[in-house]
C-alpha cells in the first residue's frame, strides 16, 4: 500500500530573473535557494512552470512573424481571436475538438486536450506568445538528471501548466511532464477503512502535485515560477505523464 505525506510544506522560488533562450535552468534555481539559505532534501518535488522552460527552450514566438492561412483566418473570426494565434493553435495541434464563443479546445501533438494548444500571451513581451515545451515529458526527465547530478539530492521534477477542466469553469495547475515519480497511482486492490476492496480508483498525484503547487505560483503577477514540495511519501520510479491520457477509443468525450 502506497504511503503518504502527513504533512507537505510548499517553497516558492521568488526571486528568479526573467528566463531567456538558453538559461541554465537548473544553475539559476539552485542558486536561488542558496540566496534563500536553502538546500534540497531527498524526497524533493520541483515543480517548474511549463512558461519558463519553453522560455528557455526558446519556444517564444514574434507574432509580426506568423503567416496566417485561410483555415487560422475562419477560425479567427468564429472565435473572436487573434488570426496569429489561431494559426499557432492550429501548428501545435493534432486535432480541433470544439471551437466556440472564444475557445479552440485541441489535443496537441503531445496528446493533451486543452485550450488553444496551450498557446499563451501572458508574461511574456507585448507582441509575442509562448508555446508548450516541444517535449514537457524529455525536459521533465533532463531537468531532474541535471539538478540531481548538481546537487546529489535524490529528487523528481514536475511541469505545470494551468489547464482548464471538461464541466468545471476556471482553470487548475496541471502536469505536463513528471520524471522521479509515479503520474498516476493505480489504488485498485487497495481496502477503505471498511475493508471495501478499490476497484477503479486512480489517482493524478502528478496533477495534485502541480495543483497545490500553483497555489504559490499564482496565475499572473506573481513572479513565482518554481515550487518544491516537501514532505511526499511516494515511491521512486521512472513514469511519464501518457500514464495519465486516455487513448482515443477510451475517451468518453469524443
């Protein structure tokens, strides 16, 4: 039976420069806990906004660069938005689910269903839009090899991105990449305190991780855009976030 936190404590990361093309990810965070007098703990979760690794992967688009094609332009005008935009939705998409009232829900070439491929304009300069990383899942995984080969600490990495969700308005930290620990927490088998067997339950602990996370990230101003959480009992494992996506002829919703 899997055992977990008691208690979680979350540090926020505030006092990070604005990420650039080519930053050492890992050297700036851990030189910002050091500014804090801070040191990692085995056990460790960091949770890295998705927005400063595309950042550092140079995922930042010029919008005066996007030549918009005649599928983006319609789109643009049956939702109200940018055609630049439309058409960055439409490059990062695998498919368009729904388009209406000023929504494109896609699923991305990574596999996620989200809105407007996770295409987003906010902290970032005027004139110019961020992408979802190429890979969340690869820079998950190098993120985490990088800063334990830095640090010795025994850690796992986790990407975040605010996803909205199907039958629920507003938007929720979610997991776009995980390495270090499991995605999805597979509790079928387990007994309730009634000695009921599970069995279908499941457990996103990588979105509930992300989630509790962005309560100290915030989702605009706040400039706090790395999270350890502390405290989790989970095992150690090699995952990846496709644990957590239903594969087409599973979805109930399409």
């Amino acid at each position: 039976m899997q055992e977990f936190a008691k208690h979680l404590e979350l540090i926020g990361m505030d006092n990070l420069p604005e990420i650039k093309e080519g930053d050492d990810l890992t050297a700036l965070f851990l030189n910002a806990l050091e500014e804090k007098d801070l040191g990692l703990e085995d056990g460790d979760a960091i949770v890295f906004t998705s927005k400063i690794v595309s950042k550092s992967e140079g995922r930042v688009v010029d919008l005066l660069e996007v030549e918009v094609g005649e599928v983006a332009e319609q789109m643009a005008k049956d939702t109200d938005k940018d055609p630049r935009i439309a058409q960055l939705v439409l490059n990062e998409a695998k498919e368009v689910v729904r388009k209406m009232r000023n929504h494109i829900i896609v699923e991305t070439k990574h596999g996620f269903v989200c809105a407007n491929a996770g295409v987003d304009e906010s902290n970032v300069e005027q004139g110019k839009a961020v992408l979802l990383p190429e890979d969340p899942q690869r820079s998950a995984y190098l993120l985490k090899r990088d800063i334990e080969r830095r640090s010795g600490v025994d850690i796992s990495v986790l990407l975040s991105d605010s996803f909205g969700r199907a039958f629920r308005d507003g938007v929720t930290g979610t997991c776009i990449g995980v390495s270090g620990i499991p995605a999805l927490l597979d509790r079928r088998g387990e007994e309730d305190r009634f000695g009921k067997v599970a069995m279908v339950t499941k457990e996103a602990i990588a979105d509930e991780i992300c989630a509790a996370a962005n309560l100290i990230m915030g989702e605009f101003k706040e400039g706090i855009p790395i999270v350890v959480v502390r405290g989790l009992k989970l095992k150690r494992c090699e995952s990846d976030i496709k644990e957590v996506l239903f594969p087409r002829e599973e979805d109930l919703f399409r």
